[in-house]
C-alpha cells in the first residue's frame, strides 16, 4: 500500500441519501473498480486524455483489486473513491470529481465538526464565515501561522462559520493540518485512510468541541424534514408576494470544498454559446428571467431553474441552483431560521431571547421625530423633518475624506439642541440594517478621533450647508459621550426588525456603549 502523503477530501453520505447516490453514479457504471481488502467499496474514475498522471493516481491503484481502466495521463483527471466503513458511507474525492456530488447527499458539516474537534482554539490557521447579517457574503481570513481564533473578525454571533483549518493537536493521527467544511481536508498517506474514517466518525459524533468553541453553535442546520417542508411552503408564499419577496437576498453560494468562488458574472438558465450575463444575482433578474419562459416564481422552479457562474475569462466556474444562492429568514413565534447556500438553519432559541433582551434596553432618543408616512423615500423624510428648521439636513452631503475616492456622510440630521446626530434607514432586511450599523459606526470612529482632519471637512461642510449653524464644536475634539447618536428605523420598532438586523443593533451598542458613547435607536 503507497505511503506517499496525498490531499485527501473526505465527504459523508447521509444514510438515507447513499441509495440515490449510489444510483446516479454508480448504476451500470463499466468504469467502476472493487477495492483491494481489507477496503469494502469501489473506486470511480473519471478519466479526459491528454497530460501528465498526478500524485494521487499511483497512491489510489495501491489499494485497486484491478488496474484502472481508463486513461488517466490527464490535465484534469478525477475520481471518486467510494469506501463503506462501520455501517458508514464515506466518499473520498480527487481532482474537480467532487463537482459530480449532490449536496443533498452529504452531511453539509461533516468536516467542520471535525475539526472543531480536534482544533483548539489556539491552533487555528483560516476561517471562513457567511456573514449572513451583513450582505449574506463570504469573509475568510488567514494567519500566517496557527494562533488564537481571538484574533480573527468572525463574529459568532452573526457568522455561519463555514471553513476553520488549523492543527489538529487533539488527534495527530491527522497530520499536520485539517481542514474542515462540508469535507474533511487532510494530507496523509492513503495507507492511513482507514484509521482516519475511525477517528472522523468518533470526532463528528462527539460535541466535546462546545467546551472550546462555546459561540460556535449559535446557528445549527434543520434536520426536521418535516419543517423543512413547512418552512420552504412559507418561502413559496413569500416569493409569490412582491412586498415580502424583496426581502429575499441572491448571492454566490460557498462551495462544497470550502473555497469561495471567484465569481465575474452570471448566466440564468441555459448555457449557450453565446449566453446572455449578468454581473449580479439578483432576484428580480431571475423572475425576469422566468416572466420572458412564462413561468412564475416558486420553490420547484428555483431547485431546477440553472445559475451558470463564470469566471473573468467567461468560462463556467461552477454552476448551481437559484434555491442554492438565495439568501432567506423567517422568524415564528420566537423560532428565527435562515436559508443559505441551498441549506436550512436554525437560530437557537436561548440565544434569540438573548437578543432580543439586549435590544429592548436601548432606550429611546429625548427627542420626538415625525412619523414616517410609509411612501417617503429616506431623503424625502429627513427632508420632512429638517424643513421647520429644528433639525439641519446632512443627508446626502457627501464629502471626500482620506485617501483615494473615499466619500463620507456624516449623518442624516442633527439636533443642536439636544445634541444628537441621527442616522436613518428603511429597514426591510437584515442588509439595511447593516449600512445603518456601518455609517454610525464609521462615524463614531471619525468625529471623535484625536486626527482633527474629519471634524475639518466637516466644518467646511456646515459652511457651505449650514452657514448660519453653529459648529464651533467642531473645533476640538468632542468626547465620547457628548453626542447622542441615534439609530431611526423608518417603519419598523426594534422589536420588529429581522433577527440578524437586531444582532447587528445589539452589538452596535455593546461595542460603543463599552467606548463611552450615548446611543439610542427608535423606530417612527
């Protein structure tokens, strides 16, 4: 048996998905080949022509009851290497063959357990997170060398961690370094492989992990089919109703393997040979997309409808489904569950109340604000509120500040009387209250910086928009704590906001609040 060290990328097959499995890629397959003892299983190749033989081949045909058949002096050859252990179904991937699985078939944090198991917090080289709150995108960082998950921005209480990577120091039997996603990630000699399928089914059975990574479960996958099936009929109303299908987000979806793809545009539905692309996934693009087909949106047709992703040279990337890029979430009753990357999850409940108690203690502004009459535009209603003059309108006075093209607002208005600078926002998903959180953080941070170079420009702009205010406090450094800043929700009371909009309200006013500022929030 080869004992050269080889990628190996470990997959898990859910019980009740080996059958449909087996079924679509085994078959009748001819290409298909037993494993030697003591391995029960067969080895699938997928061999195009022309190249040079990797590194794996040689390390896979040691275990091989018969040569492989097919011609694997390839630029791309693949394979799927199909092992059978302790009742188990486990599907080892070399070369871009993990594209031929179906995430329906895979246990989706088989390897992250993993590796949350034998990686101490200590010992941790990459993570990968969904922020979900801010914009459903992927965030990865990297150290140079293993250190401290502290020193990464993923923020627990917002973040689906979707990758960590370190040393397995809890089980060196794994080598040198895991890394963990919907696959476990290992360099090893493929003589070890059967010790390493043991280990991996003790460590994903086990959740000795929450004592070192007690954040991490904040946000667990549904398992539920039955509330899978209710909760897709809940997604099915929404998308028929063009108010609540708004607050649907689209995004790339993570890859099995735990890499971010490099998306440069998107093609729905058929490739062509010369498809129509778009440089964004949006969900008005893919309705369009089907009102031109006369079809109507519907769960069905988004786990059928095609999404072709190509990389800058126009070739295709990855291709999936609409369902696989839709960003959701559905609160009921207290029970907060999030759509991403084609996967149900579920926000648990002790931390649900949490939030919400940290919100509920935000108090409100000394100040009364307008109602907002529902129609207004958010320029029109800071624009409402400033024409009696109580309030100066600094919406949309945007001025360059720093290096490069960066352009800044300083708020939306402010109240000279009672000090406060007010910072509005139409918040009908989590996304908006992210730019909220975002511009008053950024500001937070800018006027009262020792650097007097923001509080300067802002001058020159009170100058030009407001000449007859008074901005001599601009003159020296204000400290935290003078200036109350205020948080408006047109629409919506904090209690009504969507959970990952209210997570982001509450860490805004944990992390300033422990600065010294005043912050209150209100909904009108």
């Amino acid at each position: 048996m080869d004992d050269h060290k080889i990628g190996l990328t470990i997959f898990l097959l859910k019980e009740k998905q080996v059958a449909a499995f087996e079924g679509k890629l085994l078959g009748q397959n001819q290409l298909a080949i037993p494993l030697s003892e003591p391995f029960d299983g067969v080895f699938l190749p997928f061999p195009p022509s022309n190249g040079s033989q990797p590194s794996w081949v040689r390390a896979v045909s040691s275990i091989l009851a018969t040569p492989i058949g097919g011609d694997m002096q390839a630029k791309s050859p693949a394979g799927l290497l199909i092992l059978r252990h302790f009742g188990k179904t486990f599907v080892i991937s070399f070369g871009h063959a993990w594209q031929k699985l179906e995430d329906q078939w895979l246990e989706r944090d088989f390897g992250l357990r993993v590796a949350l198991n034998v990686i101490p917090k200590n010992e941790v080289v990459e993570i990968k997170a969904e922020q979900v709150f801010a914009k459903w995108h992927l965030a990865s960082e990297r150290a140079p060398r293993a250190t401290s998950v502290d020193e990464f921005a993923v923020d627990f209480d917002r973040d689906l961690v979707a990758v960590v990577e370190g040393v397995p120091k809890s089980c060196p039997a794994f080598g040198k370094i895991a890394r963990g996603s919907t696959s476990l990630r290992l360099n090893l000699p493929i003589a070890d492989l059967e010790s390493v399928l043991d280990q991996s089914l003790i460590h994903f059975g086990s959740d000795t992990y929450k004592t070192d990574w007690p954040d991490i479960d904040k946000i667990n996958p549904v398992r539920d089919e039955t509330l899978i099936e209710l909760l897709e009929d809940q997604l099915d109303r929404d998308l028929a109703d063009l108010k609540a299908r708004s607050r649907i987000a689209m995004f790339t979806p993570s890859q099995r393997r735990g890499e971010s793809v490099l998306a440069d545009s998107y093609v729905y539905g058929r490739l062509s040979q010369a498809p129509v692309t778009t440089p964004y996934l949006t969900i008005d693009g893919w309705i369009g997309n089907l009102s031109r087909k006369n079809l109507v949106p519907s769960v069905a047709e988004a786990k059928t409808f095609p999404v072709h992703i190509l990389d800058e040279s126009g070739q295709e990337a990855q291709s999936c489904t609409v369902f696989d890029c839709f960003g959701y979430e559905f609160s009921d009753k207290g029970q907060v569950y999030v759509l991403t990357s084609g996967v149900w999850y579920e926000v648990v409940s002790d931390f649900v109340a949490r939030i919400n108690d940290s919100i509920s203690k935000i108090p409100l502004p000394s100040l009364t604000l307008p109602a907002w009459n529902h129609v207004d535009k958010e320029g029109q209603y800071n624009a409402a509120c400033a024409a009696n003059g109580a309030f100066l309108n600094c919406d949309a006075r945007n001025f360059h500040y720093g290096g490069g093209h960066s352009q800044f607002e300083f708020c939306d208005l402010v109240h000279l009387q009672t000090r406060t600078l007010l910072f509005s926002k139409i918040v009908s998903k989590s996304s908006g209250m992210s730019h909220l959180v975002e511009q008053v953080r950024r500001t937070a941070q800018l006027l009262f910086s020792t650097d007097d170079g923001y509080r300067k420009e802002l001058i020159d702009l009170f100058t030009r928009f407001h000449p007859t205010a008074d901005a001599t406090w601009l003159q020296s450094r204000p400290r935290q704590g003078d200036w109350n800043l205020c948080m408006v929700s047109l629409g919506k009371s904090a209690s009504e906001l969507p959970f990952f909009a209210k997570c982001g309200l509450a860490k805004i006013f944990k992390d300033l609040g422990e600065q010294g500022h005043e912050l209150s929030f209100v909904g009108v």
